[in-house]
C-alpha cells in the first residue's frame, strides 16, 4: 500500500482557471452573436483574426520562453475575443491581429504571464491601436440592419458613422440603443446581450455585482449631474461593455469587495470627467487603464480587521 | 427560525451533500477490536506515562497511564486482556508515539466504576475532577483535555457553554448520528458542565443540514434548566470555536486568546456524552463513534474502542473497495493523513476516510488569477493571496505582525475555493510553525 500524505484540504473545487474563462466565454456568447448579427460577416472575421492570433502568440512566446504551454486555460481565447469586439467591424484585418499580439505579448507575457499583468490586456491594446491609428479604430459601420428611424438621426453615411456620443444624438429610440441599432464597435452596441452575459455571470458567480454596478452607478449619477442624460450616458458607447466585461478582469481590479466598489466608482467618475473635458468623445478605455494603476493602491488601503482584534471579555 | 451565521466561509462538496449521504442513515454499530494499541498522548499536553507492563492483564476502564504534568490525561484500557506490548509507533503525529498493545480475550471485563449519580444531583465539585479521571479531551479533533476547559482561572467570568454539535465537516456524520440516537447523554453532558462551572446558560448548536438530529436534541432538552438549542446555517467552518462563538453569541475570541477570554466554554456533542457517561457511571473515555467512509465497501458509522487500528476499522466496513492511495483521520478539509493503515483511533478522531489513488492525487499549482475568492472565503478575515506572496518572498515577519498569520485555523477554505490550485494552507501552517518556533526559543 502506498499512502499519500499531505495537509488538508484533500478534495478541492471543480472550478479552476479553465473553467472560470469558459464561463467568461459563455457569457460573452450572446454579445459575440449580437455583433455577428449586426454587423455580418465581415464581424465575424475580425473576431476570428483576432482570437486566433492572441492564441497563437501566447503559443509562440511560450514555445521561444521554454515555459509551460498553458492556452489550455482559455485566457487567451478571452483577452483575443475582447479585442476583437473592441474593434469596429470595417476595420482592416491586421489591425485585430496585431491588437491581440500586444495584449498578450506585451502586457500579458512580459510581465509574467498570467495574472502578473497590472493593465487589462485587451484594454491596452485598444488604447494602443486607438492612439496609433485613430481614424480606422473610429470608422464605425453601421449595423447592416439598422432601422430607417436612426438612419435619420446619423445622417445617409453607410460605411461609417459616428457614434452617438460624438453626433451627441439625442433622438434614438431606446429600444435602437438596448438592442444595438447604433454605430459602434462589435461588441459594445447591443446592451440587452451585454446585461444577459452579466446576468450569467452574476449566477454562476464568476463575478460580483460591486464592479459593474458602481460603474455604471457612477457614470449615470454623474452625467446627470454634468447635465447630461443619464440612459444615454450608458448606453451608448463602450460603458456597459467595459463595465461588464472589461473592469471585471480578476488581475487587473482590486481583491477586496470594497476595494472593488472603490475601483468601480473610480472607472465611472474618469469615464464622465473624459468624455465631459477630455479630448475623446469616449472615455471607457483610458478610465479602466488609468484604475488598473490604481489597483495596487486600492488593494493596500482596503485591508479588513482581522478576526480577534478586539479587547478581551472580563 | 433565526439561522446564526458568520461572515466567510465557504460550502465545500455542496453537489454531494457535503458526502455525508454515504453514512448518514447509518445506525451506530459497535465493533470490537481483537488489538487495540493506545498511544499516549491522544491529548494536546505531556504525554501520560504507562504504568503496566508486557504480559500484565488489564480489565476495561483500568488506568494504563497516568497523567503528566499540568495539563495531562490518563489513558485507560478500552478491552480487557493482556498488555502485549508497550512500545513506540508513528501515528499521525510528527513524532512516533509510546503506545501500550493489548490483546482483547474477548470477555468484556470492566473494573469496578465510582458514578457521580445524576447530572442535576451529583456533588458539582466532584465533577471536574471527575471528567479528568475519565481521561476525557476535546473529541471534536483538537483533543484540548476538557477539565482545563472546565477550569478557568480566578477572575474569568464565562457565562455560557456551547455544545458544538455543528459537524461542518465533510464526510463526517459521527455527532449527527450520536445527537439523533443518543441525544439525552448530550443534553445530560451539558448539564454536568454547566452546574460544575456555575454556568447558567448552556446552547446546543446544529447545523440545519441535520432537522432530525435538532428535533431530537430539542426533545431531550426540554425541561432543562437553562438548556437552549440553537441553528446554525450550513456552511464550513461552522464548527469551528472562533466561528460558533462569533455566530451564536456575536463574541469574538481576542488575537491569541482563549474562548474562555469572550466569557466562552465550547465543547463537542461527543465530549458532552462522555462526560455524561463519566458522571454518571463512573466509566472513563473508552470508545467513541467514528464515521468510516470513502473507498471502503460498505461506509459506516462505527462506536470503536479507542486505540482500534485502522486497517480494523476498514475492515469492520468490508474492507477497501480500492486500492487506498490516501487515508485520513477526519474530514476531507482538516483530515490529518496516516502513514500507513496500522495507526490507531484515538480519543479525537471523528472520522476515517479512503480514499483511491484518484482522489489522492495532488493537482498542480498554477498561477494565481487575483480573483479574490480566498479572501472572500476566510472566516477570520486574512488575506490569503498576500499571504502567499510574502509566503514566498520569505517575509515571515510581514506575515506574523502585519497579515496577522498566528490568526489562520488553518480550515481549508481558501485552498479548497482556489481556481488556480494553489497551495495556501500547507503555506500557512508552515508559517505558524516555524513562527511558533520562535517565539519558543525567545
């Protein structure tokens, strides 16, 4: 008889990192279906190329590093999916491809591989693309099937339009913003799908609520307070994507449930400051990297009282 | 009906009802070893120095060991027969213990017993000294020797003792089986401490995953002065002393404190039982209920003598059903490994379980995801992720003064949530003993 021994506890979980990242994947399912629906086929491209090549650069980068290979726990797959429905869907091919190459090379594998990266690695890479070639990362299409009434509203340009944020629209129909009848990139137009992979999540517990919900708290509270509309503030643009799918990344936001409220908070507020002062008409990128450096502060100031820290009964 | 509950913990196993189902509607059956060897220091505290020798005969309830030192135990022999052997064994202790083997001759000889009476008339100061000649301690796991419990020094005011009937641990259905069977000599064990300690106010706490065991409880507490029965909500570390206090009573037990420091007694259901059975009948800790489960043919409740050996006890459940590729005392969250099937049962071990070669594997460690489910999972509240990271950068002081470490009870929680496998608890009990160590030599 050959015994093992060991310290407790000897039967752990059924959930480890795969299946953490499979349930981000199903969760992202009915966004990636939306998008495909709206914008074709030519969608469908882009998060294929941008998938396929986040997966293949981690491969290679571990291959040449002599480490693991470790594309088995999906995260690749995850950080290449966001990329690509961060991407307008006319835009050329190379540019997802080389948008997962940097997330996962430069943020992801430089600095560790997983979990040691301090920047969401899909948040960067959009920053990075949009600062180098902004007028293709800005050439939004317009949904193949977008409706004759928001036809009106962002004029008779069908191969690119604004989003409601830049043409400041404020005569959409709300159920063309819930459904996704609004230019904008693959995966932040259609919110209904966004709020059922949230609502996934929510269930099987993948994330909390404290994250999304400060967020979106925050910019609603605050555009209205900046005097805008709140509904509109949220739902047009990147907000509810980046709220759901985005600022929730386990590494790159705080541990501690209020250091998660604070982190959101945080997200919500630069959001509004961007898009109300900055230069960009949209904010949600620059926000969640600028709290991504902000984690590790948060994380220090957020410490619990540790059980026992109390004088002694009489 | 108010559920306590404390901030933390985690429901390990919830798909398979924690794996109590193999054993819970199982009755207690007595089963005889032919060998006991009892080792000597079951309890925390110097072990206790046997005083018979190879081929001496010795009736059940006779003293082997006496007591030594300030918080000692005697040990008594649990069959009648001859002493075989008196010599030293690996247990599931770090050292080999001293252990006195005896053979059964199978007619069940007791020596003659001195009871106390009934619980509500019995001299109350005869009682500790009472439970100390039983040789009873903490039947929970701990196996902290229960008359120091019950004597806390001039100036401590405890005002209350629990009964911890909770059993959040996984496979074990040992207290259950005992509350649900035997719930009088619970209830009568309780009373026996509360009128040796003066205490007005005594709380059986169960968990709501056993309704049967607290209608039964309920029922035989009925009457009792001072008797109340509390439920506890269904989650892991339920059972553990800092937890039930916190979620019973709202007390926290102070940073290197006693229970006894928030006013506190907690006991085992067991240990209650055993001290009923000490007061009065006069009998000593000789057996106790202890569940068998996992890969064995036929998992089973089993009231076994102390010092029966495992391999016995497996046995006695129709034997492995696989290969073992690990066994344990305990439950699968704290169950303490043996080296081999020849140890034996002692005074705290609740549970046995098999496990194949499967179960046993060890996974490996991957790289930590920041998700957070650790220090959501603490039920006192650490930070297990920095823990581990100071862990590995060797920052032991960091851990000791800032991250508080010496506060971990070691549960289990944050390894068992831990999506990327990483070994934390065996970290942590690392920590604390190389700490202790320490301040030992300091």
């Amino acid at each position: 008889m050959n015994l093992r021994v060991s310290t407790g506890p000897h039967l752990l979980t059924r959930e480890n990192t795969q299946t953490l990242m499979l349930d981000v994947l199903i969760a992202l399912a009915p966004t990636t279906a939306a998008g495909i629906y709206l914008f074709g086929l030519r969608a469908a491209w882009v998060l294929c190329v941008a998938v396929i090549a986040a997966v293949l650069s981690e491969y290679i980068w571990l291959k040449l590093m002599k480490k693991t290979i470790v594309i088995g726990d999906l995260s690749a797959v995850v950080t290449g999916l966001i990329v690509g429905l961060n991407m307008p869907a006319g835009v050329s091919l190379w540019i997802p491809a080389l948008g997962s190459a940097i997330a996962i090379i430069l943020v992801k594998q430089l600095f560790g591989g997983i979990g040691h990266n301090f920047m969401n690695p899909a948040m960067f890479a959009r920053a990075f693309l949009l600062a180098s070639w902004p007028a293709r990362m800005t050439s939004f299409l317009l949904p193949e099937r977008l409706l004759g009434t928001s036809q009106a509203a962002f004029g008779v340009d069908m191969i690119s339009g604004a989003t409601p944020l830049v043409t400041k629209a404020r005569n959409i129909p709300l159920s063309d913003l819930l459904l996704g009848n609004i230019p904008g990139t693959i995966g932040e137009v259609c919110k209904v799908a966004i709020l059922i992979g949230l609502v996934y999540m929510l269930v099987v517990k993948v994330v909390s609520w404290h994250v999304p919900v400060f967020f979106v708290g925050t910019v609603a509270l605050m555009s209205w307070l900046v005097g805008s509309d709140p509904l509109v503030a949220i739902l047009s643009g990147g907000v509810l994507f980046g709220a759901v799918f985005m600022a929730t990344d386990y590494v790159t936001n705080p541990m501690q449930k209020i250091g998660q409220c604070i982190f959101g908070l945080g997200c919500g507020a630069m959001v509004v400051i961007i898009r109300s002062w900055g230069n960009y008409p949209e904010g949600v990128t620059y926000a969640i990297l600028f709290m991504n450096c902000l984690t590790p502060l948060i994380d220090r100031f957020s410490s619990k009282r540790v059980y026992g820290m109390v004088k002694k009964h009489a | 009906m108010r559920k306590y509950s404390f901030r933390g913990g985690i429901h390990p196993l919830r798909d398979t009802h924690e794996g109590k189902e193999l054993t819970r509607n199982k009755p207690i059956r007595e089963v005889v070893a032919q060998v006991v060897r009892i080792p000597m220091d079951m309890h925390i505290g110097a072990p206790s120095e046997p005083i018979v020798k190879k081929g001496d005969r010795v009736l059940i309830g006779q003293k082997i060991a006496e007591a030594v030192g300030g918080i000692g135990v005697p040990v008594h022999a649990s069959v009648s027969g001859t002493v075989t052997e008196v010599a030293a064994y690996q247990m599931m202790h770090k050292k080999p213990s001293m252990c006195i083997t005896i053979e059964n001759d199978g007619l069940e000889e007791w020596v003659q017993l001195a009871p106390l009476g009934d619980v509500e008339t019995a001299a109350a100061d005869k009682i500790i000294p009472a439970v100390k000649e039983a040789g009873i301690c903490g039947m929970g796991g701990a196996c902290f020797p229960t008359h120091i419990k019950m004597s806390p020094p001039a100036g401590k005011v405890v005002d209350t003792v629990l009964l911890n009937g909770a059993e959040c641990e996984t496979f074990l259905t040992a207290d259950f089986r005992l509350m649900l069977e035997q719930p009088e000599r619970v209830v009568n064990g309780l009373r026996a401490v509360m009128r040796a300690m003066g205490v007005k106010r005594g709380i059986i706490c169960i968990e709501d995953n056993k309704p049967e065991a607290i209608q039964a409880i309920t029922k035989a507490a009925a009457g009792r002065e001072g008797v109340e029965v509390g439920t506890l909500k269904t989650k892991y570390p339920q059972g553990g002393e800092k937890q039930l206090i916190y979620s019973v009573l709202g007390r926290e037990v102070p940073a290197g404190g006693l229970p006894m420091d928030a006013g506190v007694v907690v006991l085992n259901v067991g240990t209650a039982a055993a001290i009923a059975d000490a007061v009065i009948e006069g009998k000593p800790l000789i057996s106790r209920v202890t569940t068998i489960s996992g890969a064995v043919a036929a998992p089973d409740n089993l009231l076994l003598r102390i010092g029966t050996l495992l391999k016995d006890a497996a046995e006695a459940c129709g034997g492995y059903a696989k290969e073992p590729g690990k066994i344990f005392v305990g439950g699968s969250m704290t169950g303490v490994c043996a080296p081999n099937d020849e140890a034996s049962i002692s005074k705290a071990n609740n549970g046995l379980v098999v496990f194949d070669e499967k179960d046993a594997q060890l996974p490996d460690e991957s790289s930590c995801i920041r998700c957070g489910r650790c220090i959501d999972a603490c039920p006192v509240w650490l930070n297990p992720y920095q823990m581990k990271r100071d862990y590995q950068l060797g920052k032991l002081d960091e851990m000791e003064k800032k991250l508080h470490v010496m506060e971990c009870v070691l549960c289990g929680s944050c390894s068992y949530v831990c999506p990327a496998r990483q070994y934390l608890t065996p970290a942590f009990k690392d920590a604390k003993d190389i700490i202790t160590a320490r301040r030992m030599k300091q």
